[in-house]
C-alpha cells in the first residue's frame, strides 16, 4: 500500500510505504502483533473485550480493529 504524507519542508505530498505489518492475531488474551520490519519493532496492540472479526492497518500508523457485532474501532501503533 502506498500512501501520502505531508512534508514539513518541499512543496508536495510525499510518497511512502506502510512500515507496519500485522504478524500475529492472538484470539485468546485479544491482542495482534504488529512490527516494522525495517527497525525491527513490533508491539501488541489489544481490542478490547469485543468478538473480533477482521483487523488491518489502513494507513503508517493506524490499525482499524472490525468487531463481530458491526462496529469498528482504529487504533494508533505508536502511541
């Protein structure tokens, strides 16, 4: 995926790739397992206690979690 960050200084967007990937969807204790593999650092990144559907990143440092019941909820990677 490619996506559009603002620069502070040049006079357009600039492109770069999403740095995170999504390892590991632990089910049991409702977490997923995110890492960049370029700087070699992964966190865990709980759900909640709602019944887990689908999650995926959706831009450089969110992580959109889609629960059985319909709702969604995003999540920043690196807060």
């Amino acid at each position: 995926m490619i996506y559009y960050r603002k620069t502070l200084f040049g006079s357009g967007p600039k492109l770069t790739a999403v740095q995170f990937d999504l390892i590991e969807t632990d089910f049991d204790n409702n977490f997923v397992t995110v890492e960049d593999k370029e700087l070699g650092i992964q966190r865990e990144i709980k759900w909640g206690d709602k019944k887990l559907k689908k999650s995926k990143i959706i831009g450089e440092y969110e992580i959109l979690f889609i629960y059985e019941d319909g709702s969604e909820k995003v999540e920043r990677i690196l807060e």
